[in-house]
C-alpha cells in the first residue's frame, strides 16, 4: 500500500491518520484455500446429476438427504408422491436442491 502524506504542518492530523490506518492495513493477511467437498456435499451432488441424466434415485435416499440437512422430516418427500406412489424426477430434483441448500445455509460439510 502506499501512502501518501504532506510535510506541512496543517495537515499533520491527516498524516497521521493515514500512516495509522496504512500500518493496520499492513497486518492483514489474505489465505487462499480451496474448499472442501464433503462426502454429504459429492453424494448431493450425484443425486442433482442422476435426476438431471433422467435417472430415478429411490424415495429413502432423498428422505436420508433430508434427514441429514437438518430437515428432519419427510413432509415434502411425502406431498411429492404421485398418485402412483412414486415421485417425479423433478420433484425428486427440487426436494435435493433444497436438501443441498439447507446443508449449505446451516454450514454442515
């Protein structure tokens, strides 16, 4: 960082506060680092890709992702079975986009 200042007298106080504020900036310290997928976070995203391939995942396997999200409940797998018992593969699809969400939102990896 640079910082600029002036000898004169009238502007000590700003001098002052710039050199202050440039010896703050000087002690942070920026760490790139790749985040983590997690096997909760790959087996999410395999479910989002097998519903988009036109694939199936079974009904247990979303109430599990659900379950360990944080949901806890089956309520909206349960309203997303069809009349024929099973669930629809966007149905399916949104019901993991909110599992994968909500594990995000609540920060379990």
């Amino acid at each position: 960082m640079f910082v600029n200042f002036s000898p004169a007298d009238y502007n000590t106080e700003e001098t002052q506060s710039s050199l202050v504020y440039a010896a703050r900036v000087k002690l942070i310290t920026n760490s790139a680092e790749k985040q983590q997928e997690t096997a909760e976070i790959r087996r999410l995203k395999d479910i989002i890709a097998t519903l988009r391939a036109g694939g199936t995942v079974a009904e247990a396997e979303i109430a599990e992702a659900t379950a360990a999200a944080g949901a806890g409940d089956d309520s909206a797998a349960a309203a997303a079975v069809g009349a024929g018992g099973e669930e629809t593969a966007e149905d399916e699809l949104a019901e993991a986009a909110r599992a994968e969400k909500a594990a995000l939102a609540t920060g379990d990896e």
